[in-house]
C-alpha cells in the first residue's frame, strides 16, 4: 500500500489534468483511510482537493467527516481558512464557507478568527441575521461593545419598521450604559423617534437623559410633545404637571407653569395634583389673584366649603338684622357638618344662631339633633336656660319649655330638675294634660310609689274602661312590685279582667300572682280561661297552661281523669310530645285505662327514632296485649318487631318463650320467630327447647321427624352432645322408620358413641333396641322388612350377637314368600 501511495503521489505530481487530479486525491484519501488507517493523512489528502475545487460541497462534506473521524476541527477550520485566503472576490459558495469557518472557529473559542471569517461572510451578506446575530454574541462574549455599535449601526440600513427601532434601542443602551456616552445615547433615541414618534421606551429614555444633564429646555419641549401625543387630557396631564414644575422651577416661566396648570384643570378639573400645584402658587402675591380664579369652579365643584364658612363669618361681622345673622350661622352649620363633617362645630354655630334669634324653630330641631349625636345635652340645656331669659311671646316660651323639660327628662338624667320645668310648664300651659303625664313619669322615676298608685287611681276614674283597663293593671303592677301589696294588687288585676274578660294580659298577670300564693282552684280556671283566650299562634303557651294544670290536678286536687283531660289538651298543642305522652302512659297504667294506655304505646313506639327506645315501647305493647288484654297472638307481632330491629332482646325472648310454653295453639308461631334469633344469637339451648315446644304442636309425622332431626344437630354440631342427639334422631325414627338418610345419620352417631365391655358402642345398643321396637310396631309388612334386616345386620357386624341376627332375619323372612329380597335375606 505503501507502494501504491507512492505511486499515486508521483502520477499526481506528473497529471496537470483537473479531473484526472481529483481522480488520484480522491482514491488517495480513500488509500490513508480504509488501507492505511491513516485520517489525519485522508484529511490532507482531500484539503488537496478543495484547493483543486474549493466550491465542490461534496468535498465541504467529506472534509467535515474527516475532521469528526479524526477529530481534527481545528485543522478543518485551517485548511477553510488557508484555501479562502487565497481567494480575492467571493461568490455564494465562499461567503458560506467563510461563514462554516467562523462557526468552527467559534466553537472552538476562538472569537477572534471566528469574527473574522463571520464578518467577511458578512460583507458578502450584509442583510443576514444570523450573521449579524453570530457576530454580535461573539462581541458580547468578549465586550468589544464600540464594534457592537458598529455593526449594529451597519445593519440599520437593512432593517425597517420595529425592527430598526429595536436595533437603536440596543445601540442607545450600550452608549448609556456600557460605553457612557449620554449624549450619543439621546442622539440615537432621537433617531428612534423619527422612525417612530410614539415609541415609549425612547421618549422615557430621553425624559431620564435630559433630566439627569439638566436639558432642562429640551425636558420641557420633550414632556409637551408628549403631552400633545397623549390619547387623552386625563392621560397628557402627568406630562403638562412635570412641564409646568419645571417651567417654573429651572426656567423661570411661572405664567408659563399657570397656563400648563389652567390646562389641565380645564379638561381634567378632578386632577388634584394640579390642584395642589395652583394653590402653593397662592402665596405668591404676583399671581394670587389669577389663581384664586381658576380655583374658585374648582372649589365649588369639589364642595370645598371651608371658603363659604370663611366668606359667610366675615358677612357675620357686617349684617346687622337678626334673622340675617341666623341665617348665616345656620348656613354654616349646615357646610360644617355635612362637607366638613365637623357636627362640634355646626352645634356651636347652631347654639350661637339660638341666642340670636330663639323663635327660629328649625335651628331648635337641629340642635336637639346634634345634642344627642355629640352627647352635648348640658351645653343645649344651658343655652335654652339662657334664652329663656329674655323671651317674651309665650308660645316660644312654652316651645322652650317643654324642650328644657325633656332634655332634663330624657338626656341630661336629673329628674328633679325636669320636674320643676314640667311644673313651670304646667303652669304656663294649665288644662294641657302632658304636663301631669311626665310629672306622673318622673314621680315613677324618683320612686315616690305611693304618688303614683294615687295618681293611676284618680285617671282610672274619669277614664274609658279600655284606658281604666289598661290603669289598673299598672296599677296592680305598681302594688306588687313597687309597694309589695300583693292582695292589692290581686284586687287591681282582678277589677280590670272584670273590665277586659279576655284580657290575656291581665289573665297572665293574675296567673302569676296566684302561683306565688299556689291558689289551686282559682288557677285552674283561669288556666282554662287563659287557654280559651289564646290565639292560634300561642300553642307553646296552651301547651304550658294544660301541663301545669295537669300537675295540679294530680297533685292537690287529687283528680287524675281530669289531668289526663289536661294532659290530652297539651298533647292537641304538640302532637307527640314525649314528655306528655310519658306522663299520660303512667296515668293510664294507674287508672287502668288499657285500651288508652295501647294507643299511648303505639303512638310513643311509632315515634321513637331509638332502636332500643323502639324496641322497648313494643315490648310494653306485647306485655299488655298478654297480661292485660288477652291477646297473645297480637302480643307475638310485636315481640317479632322487637326482634327483627334487635334480634338480642331478652325481654321479648322471654315473653315470646313463655307464649309459646303456655299456649299450645301459638307455639309454632312462637317457635317461628325464635328459632332464627336463637341461632343467630348462638343461644343452642334455648334453640333446643323451642324446637321440643315446637314439636309438641306438630302432628304431621314427616315435619315432626324434621323437627327432631333439627333438634339432633343443633345437639351433635352446636352443644357437642351426639348421645343425645342420637336419642333424638332414635325418636325421630318412630315418625318415619323408612327414611334411610335418617339410618345413615343414626349409625354415624352411634359409632362415635362409648363402646361397652362387649366392643360394640351404646349407641348402636341402643339403636338395636330403637330398630326392634320399631319393627315390631310396623303395619307396613315392607317397612317391617327392612327394620328387621338392618337390625340383623346391626347385631351380627357390630353388636356381634348370631343369635339375635338370626331371629332378626328371621322376622325379616315373615311373609316374604315371593319378596324379591327372599334370597338377600336367606343368604
């Protein structure tokens, strides 16, 4: 091979032939790869022919396999680089190869080739952005940000639109904050805007740059632009309100500040930034007055009322007529609570507005009002005090009064000072019963009770019999809880029910009386009367009523028929109330009243939502259809209801045995509903005993034969006594010795039963016995047959006994001339 090498070098070296040349360099490379081993050499090889055909892409291929396989990037990106060096002018192919290059260069980390060859692909291609993107990164990777400007303003005759706005964005930011030239940094902004006027991140830019240099002038056009561009005044306003600050702080063009402001209140006159601006503008004398104009419709739209109240005390001072001055002190009350909502500051104008003119009413009611909001009833008093004191028409006199007495009375709390105003009243006002009304109050008040039981007394006499009423029941209220007379007050309630005899009230109140003094047979007839007179919305209180005179009844008028009446009633209030019919169940069982005391029961179990209240309000019910109302069948209905809710109850276990142990007629049905809650409840003795009742009632041999065989197993596999349930199975064979299955289970019995001296078990002794009984008792002479044959075969292959296995088969072969088992049995 090596050989061959050679010769291929020497006729490459003689051929000047293009295509035969690439026909040597490519079975060349192909010799140093697949014979020799050699890549780095096939790599050689094929650079050799790119320098041949340096646009053929299937030698760009090739070549990039090679430098994989030998990973010889570096190499690859020589050999482009060496082979474009040597081209002058590029064309497609070399541009992209260039870009190849720079990519290879630049994975490797060699920014400085790879820019290279990236910008000379560049300027082949100067509106690619993945070119201008490769070159950027590699800019930014080794912050060389002045060349980044360069390309980038380079590229901005390629871009158009956003695009071209974005790339003077980045151009702007690196001149700001990377290269620190501020002022080429507003330059470019600008140039932004003259592509896009609106663009908000140049005009933000610029507003941040013209501050921080102090353009102050170029701040100021610059916030007016931008305030003319607004969509809105409302939005235009923060610009016009920072053009105004700086107009008048760094320009000194304080009219040119005020029109800015004027603007904005104008078109948004809610702005309260301008406002605040305008009015620090207030204290300058120059301007004060053009100001003050343009607040004044701001201040009325904006309610600002404090100027009206400034305004209006300053006309105070002038005016001499007193409603006049009445009326402005009552103006500015009003503007003080309800704009400044300053309600201390509206009474004292309103106290003021009283002592100017006393006869104006509406300020009386607003300044009651305002008493009572601030809690200032002593200053109100005071001033009315000092009214007083120079009014002359009486009806304002009277008026002032009656308002005196009841702010004594009702808000400053001194009774004794408003009963002298009440007397001075009722002196002023004489006939007018209202005075003697609040004197009758406040006598009530200072507890002066005697006073009062004589003042109700003498108004109940000149008054109708629904007001006399209504006095003497306050009267009788009066007397027992003021002056304890409890007999006088009885005779107070008592005379007016003779006045109102369905006045519920009074009844109550009576009611009441007599309870304390426990008055049984007057109680009881005005609880009847009371329960007459309620209304269809009092049920609770008949309810009440009927269970209090039950109790009274029962107890000291020992009459039980009429508690169970009251009783009833109550039970008409609340249907099914358990308490009542608790109560009546134990009144029926003391009166006997069975047939109540049955439905009582029903009725509680029907509403009782507790299994075990349930299941012992039946159990009631069956005793008393047992024991009291001789019906045990209905008896048993309700025990097998207490058992199909709770299958543990003893009690109607119990009850329902005892039915079944007493009455033969109902032990089946007794024994039916025993038996499934016995075994379920695992209770095998009891089981056993309801089985022999059971049986006692059956007469149909095959259901007595089943019974009995029940009985067996619930003996053999439940009790583990199979002698017994031998013994059972043995009685079961007198109801039908013809069933084999029931031999079958007697014989397995039998063998697990003790064995006796002679080997053979007592079981099948007995068995043996059983089986001759049996045959001899037989009317059917087949039947007969077959118990004979089984006792022989018993006795002669168990019981060992030849003798009494022959006179077995002998019975057997009695009359079985012609049998088809003659021969079973001879043999």
């Amino acid at each position: 091979w090596e050989k061959f090498r050679l010769t291929l070098e020497a006729r490459l070296e003689a051929s000047q032939d293009p295509s035969e040349r690439s026909d040597l360099l490519r079975r060349l490379s192909t010799l140093h790869e697949d014979q020799l081993g050699d890549y780095t050499a096939a790599l050689e090889a094929t650079a050799r022919l790119l320098h041949e055909e340096v646009a053929d892409r299937d030698v760009w291929k090739e070549l990039e396999r090679l430098a994989r396989v030998a990973s010889a990037e570096r190499r690859l990106a020589d050999i482009y680089a060496a082979e474009l060096t040597k081209i002058e002018s590029d064309d497609n192919d070399t541009a992209e190869l260039a870009k190849r290059t720079g990519e290879i260069y630049a994975d490797l980390g060699d920014s400085k080739s790879a820019l290279s060859w990236y910008r000379r692909a560049h300027t082949f291609s100067p509106e690619s952005e993945d070119l201008f993107d490769a070159i950027d990164a590699l800019l930014v990777k080794e912050s060389l940000y002045q060349e980044r400007v360069d390309l980038m303003r380079a590229a901005l005759d390629y871009r158009e639109g956003d695009r071209r706005v974005g790339l003077l964005h980045d151009i702007a930011d690196i001149e700001e904050t990377k290269l620190d030239r501020a002022e080429d940094a507003i330059e470019t902004y600008r140039a932004a805007l003259d592509v896009d006027e609106r663009d908000e991140r140049s005009l933000d830019r610029l507003t941040e740059l013209y501050r921080r240099l102090g353009k102050h002038r170029d701040l100021a056009e610059l916030y007016e632009r931008r305030a003319e561009m607004s969509e809105s005044a409302e939005r235009g306003a923060p610009y016009r309100l920072a053009l105004a600050k700086v107009r008048r702080e760094h320009l000194a063009d304080t009219n040119g500040a005020i029109e800015q402001l004027e603007t904005i209140v104008t078109e948004v006159p809610w702005n309260q930034d301008a406002i605040t601006e305008l009015e620090s503008l207030t204290n300058e004398d120059e301007h004060k007055a053009r100001v003050l104009e343009i607040l004044k419709p701001l201040y009325l739209r904006a309610d600002s009322w404090e100027n009206v109240v400034r305004s209006n005390e300053k006309s105070f001072a002038i005016v001499e007529d007193r409603g006049e001055k009445a009326a402005l002190l009552r103006e500015n009350a009003i503007l003080l609570e309800e704009r400044g909502g300053n309600k201390r500051a509206a009474f004292g104008s309103l106290l003021r507005a009283l002592d100017v003119d006393p006869d104006e009413a509406e300020v009386r009611a607003s300044l009651e009002r305002l008493a009572s909001e601030l809690s200032a009833w002593d200053e109100l008093a005071g001033a009315l005090e000092k009214a007083l004191d120079h009014i002359d028409d009486d009806i304002t006199k009277r008026d002032l009064l009656a308002m005196l007495a009841r702010v004594y009375d009702d808000q400053v709390d001194d009774p004794r000072r408003a009963l002298a105003t009440f007397e001075r009243l009722s002196l002023a006002a004489e006939g007018d019963p209202e005075p003697l009304e609040s004197i009758d109050e406040l006598a009530v008040l200072l507890g002066d009770w005697g006073k009062v039981a004589t003042v109700i007394e003498k108004k109940a006499k000149d008054a109708s019999d629904a007001d006399a009423a209504d006095l003497l029941r306050r009267l009788g209220r009066t007397r027992a809880e003021m002056l304890e007379d409890e007999p006088g007050a009885v005779a107070a309630y008592e005379k007016a029910l003779e006045l109102e005899p369905d006045s519920a009230l009074t009844m109550d109140r009576l009611i009441g009386l007599y309870e304390v003094k426990a008055t049984s047979d007057r109680l009881v007839t005005l609880y009847a009367q009371r329960i007459e007179s309620s209304g269809s919305d009092e049920g609770d209180l008949r309810y009440d009523l009927n269970l209090k005179a039950a109790a009274l009844y029962e107890g000291p008028l020992e009459n039980r028929r009429e508690a169970i009446t009251a009783l009833g009633s109550a039970l008409d209030s609340r249907p099914g109330d358990p308490g009542v019919l608790a109560h009546l169940e134990r009144l029926y069982r003391a009166e006997e009243m069975w047939d109540e005391l049955l439905d009582n029961l029903k009725d509680q179990a029907a509403r009782a939502e507790d299994v075990d209240a349930r299941a012992k309000l039946r159990v009631a019910i069956g005793d008393l259809y047992k024991d009291r109302l001789s019906s045990p069948i209905d008896a048993l209905e309700q025990y097998r209801l207490v058992l199909e809710e709770s299958s543990t109850d003893q009690a109607a276990i119990s009850a329902v045995m005892s039915i079944a142990e007493a009455s033969s007629d109902l032990r089946l049905d007794a024994a039916e509903i025993l038996a499934p809650v016995l075994r379920a409840g695992g209770k095998h003795e009891d089981r056993v005993k309801v089985l022999e009742l059971k049986l006692k009632a059956e007469t149909d041999p095959e259901n007595r034969a089943a019974t009995l065989r029940e009985i067996a197993e619930v003996l053999d596999r439940e009790l583990g006594r199979p002698a017994e349930a031998e013994a059972a199975l043995l009685r079961a064979l007198a109801e039908t010795p013809e069933e084999g299955s029931l031999h079958d289970e007697i014989v397995r019995l039998a063998h697990v039963s003790p064995g006796t001296e002679g080997g053979a078990g007592e079981g099948f002794v007995r068995y043996a016995e059983a089986l001759a009984e049996r045959a001899g008792d037989a009317s059917d002479s087949s039947v007969a047959r077959g118990l004979w044959m089984r006792l022989g075969r018993i006795a002669e292959e168990i019981l060992k006994d030849e003798k009494r296995a022959a006179d077995a088969y002998a019975k057997a072969l009695e009359g079985a001339e012609g049998d088809e088992n003659e021969a079973v049995i001879l043999s």
